[in-house]
C-alpha cells in the first residue's frame, strides 16, 4: 500500500510540475491588444515630397508577465481586412518602442506597393500588433492616412529594356541593360519596332515594372509603340519620373582636314554603328599627314527638328595612339561642333588602307567608346 501511494504522490507531483510550467509558458507569451492609436490622427494628410517623416504613436500593451511587448506597425491598401498586410515594420528600437519614426521617402515606397501613382493621391490603413515574438494579438483599432506621391520612384540599381517592341523580345532573361548615367538616370540606345515594352528593376524572378505614359514614368504596365522602325535613344529619370525618346537619324565620321563627312555608319544593333572596309587617306599639309576625326550623331527633336550631337575626344588635341594607348584614348563624350578641337587622331597605319569602324554605346562598355581596326 505505502509503495503504491508513493507512486501516486510521485505522479501528482509530475502532473503538477508540468501543469505550472504550462501556466508558466502560457504566462510568458501572454499580452494584451493594442487598444488605442494616438497618432497620426485618422484621415491625417502627408505630401510624402516633403523632407520629412511620420511619427506613428499608439496606446502600450500589456505583458503577462510584466516583460518586454513587441510591436508592429501594419500596413494596408484602402479596405484591405489586413489578412495579407502590405508592409510591416517593427517600431523604434527594433520592436520596443509605443512609437515608429518612418521617413517619407520610407512611406512613399509603401504608397507605390499600393499602387498610388507618382503625383497621384491615394489612401493608406494602418495599425499596430503586439506579441511577445509569437501569440501575435488581432487588430483593435484601423487608421487611414491619406498621401501625395512626389514625382518619381525610387531608383532601381540597375534598369532593363524588355517587349515585342525591342531587340531583345519577350524574353526577360534576354532584357538590354540600360546604361546608369547617374544615381537616379538611366539611359539605352537601341531600336524599336511595332510592339509594346517596358522597363524592369531585374532580369530574372518578378521585377518592378515600369512604362511611359506620355512623358512620365508610371509602374506597371507597358507602353504600345505601332511607328516605323526606328534607332532611339530613351532616358528614364526616376528623380522626377520623366522620359525622354529622341529618334537617332544618323551617325557619321567627320573628317577635320576636309571638313566634310566621310561616310555615315550603318545601325547594327544593340547600341553600335559600324561600316567595314572603309579606306581612309590622310591629308598631306606642309607639316605632314592630317587625321583628325570625330563624329555626329543627328536626331530628331521633340519638335520635330534636326539636332546635330557631336561626340570627340576628352582632350582637346590628341598624338596618333599606338599599341601601348590605353582603352580610355577612345572613349567618346559629348562636344562642340569646332571643326578641330577634341578630335581623336587616327593611328599611322590606318593612312591609305581599309579599316574598321564601331561606335559602341551600349551598357556593356564602362564609358562610350569606338574602334578601329584595319584589315
């Protein structure tokens, strides 16, 4: 008898062990709703192109245990039930604070996940959930913020060109990497046929979307293109969410000695102008043979006029390269129409023969550049 009931007390002690560590446990995760919201106030208005940020504010939870609460501030398109929030962040001081300090240009990618439109205006909900890391607590109160999206999006790091329309067709693994001329600024000079494009953050996975709408930058969707064929150069500003295609007529070799223009060089693709076999004979002077050379691209305006774009050499005098010159020699940056200055000089053994000739502007080169190869 004694022996059975020291088995029993051994079990109720396990039982009851076990039930207060349950409590316990129970205890630890347990926390209150977020019952109140303080600010902003509901239907609050922000102009997200300011240099500013929102405070968000909140009434604190309670722990069980009288610990440490988790917070969470929630996002949400107009209407949305939160069953699949927009954006969520943890509050200030990762997660422990009753208050987050989100700076507008934080808000506004949230705005643009929502599908708000730059310069557009749109409604956004938010809400704040606490937890002790797990035993996440519903929602009490909803709040509507109201905002104007800048101009503009945040810039991507790098930036395709992909659609019927292009070289590079459908196919977004195939998508022509734009040229980043700036932080914010990219730029592709290529072809465009009957189709639609667009522009994308990536070349692989579910990229940001972007296309032209007139002359600004909207997300999501594609731009129809139904004209001739034609070489283009497109500009994307993601500062102020414009573009800019100007049509490329033409690119020709300037011959200073002449001062005429060589020859014209055929549109190949993906950004290069090329003729093959072309002959080049220096003109004698009294000193000695003249090389000299630079280009000019000719393109269509908004307008509908001519524009000549000359394009030489960094320096503004250059000696013949040679085989030692380095690649830099002939990269090719924009410069005035002067018959002379910023020429680039062809090297000796181009004088009386056939050669060569690329102009290369594409992303696949680290600047602008041409070469020159005799046959």
């Amino acid at each position: 008898m004694k022996n059975n009931l020291y088995k029993f007390l051994g079990v109720l002690t396990v039982l009851t062990s076990l039930f207060s560590c349950v409590e316990d446990e129970e205890l630890h995760t347990e926390v209150t709703p977020v019952n109140s919201l303080y600010a902003p106030e509901n239907n609050a208005y922000m102009n997200l192109g300011a240099q500013s940020s929102a405070i968000f504010e909140w009434e604190a939870a309670k722990a069980a245990d009288n610990g440490v609460v988790l917070y969470e501030v929630v996002f949400d398109v107009e209407g949305g039930d939160f069953s699949d929030p927009l954006y969520l962040l943890p509050s200030d001081g990762r997660g422990l604070q009753r208050s987050l300090t989100l700076p507008f240009s934080e808000l506004n990618k949230i705005a643009q996940m929502a599908g708000i439109q730059p310069e557009g205006v749109g409604k956004l909900q938010w809400s704040v959930q606490s937890s002790k890391g797990i035993n996440v607590q519903p929602l009490k109160e909803i709040r509507t913020i109201e905002v104007t999206r800048p101009a503009g999006f945040p810039s991507p790091d790098e930036l395709f060109l992909v659609g019927s329309a292009t070289e590079a067709g459908d196919e977004l693994s195939e998508a022509i990497l734009m040229k980043k001329t700036s932080t914010n600024t990219f730029e592709a000079y290529t072809s465009l046929k009957s189709g639609a494009y667009h522009f994308a953050s990536r070349n692989s996975g579910e990229p940001d979307t972007y296309y032209i709408d007139g002359e600004k930058l909207r997300a999501d969707g594609e731009t129809e293109y139904s004209g001739d064929d034609q070489v283009v150069r497109i500009r994307v500003d993601f500062s102020n969410g414009t573009t800019e295609i100007t049509e490329i007529n033409k690119v020709e070799l300037w011959f200073a000695p002449d001062g005429v223009f060589l020859t014209e060089l055929p549109y190949a693709k993906n950004g290069t102008w090329s003729v093959a076999d072309f002959p080049i004979v220096f003109r004698q002077e009294s000193w000695g043979r003249d090389e000299r050379y630079k280009f000019r691209f000719t393109t269509t305006d908004a307008e509908g006029n001519e524009v000549g774009e000359w394009f030489g050499s960094t320096n503004g005098d250059n000696q013949r390269p040679t085989e030692s010159t380095g690649p830099a020699y002939w990269y090719m940056v924009p410069v005035s129409d002067d018959r002379w200055n910023n020429s680039f000089k062809f090297a000796t053994e181009v004088d009386n023969a056939s050669a060569d000739i690329s102009v290369i502007f594409n992303a696949e080169v680290s600047n602008y550049t041409h070469v020159i190869t005799v046959d």
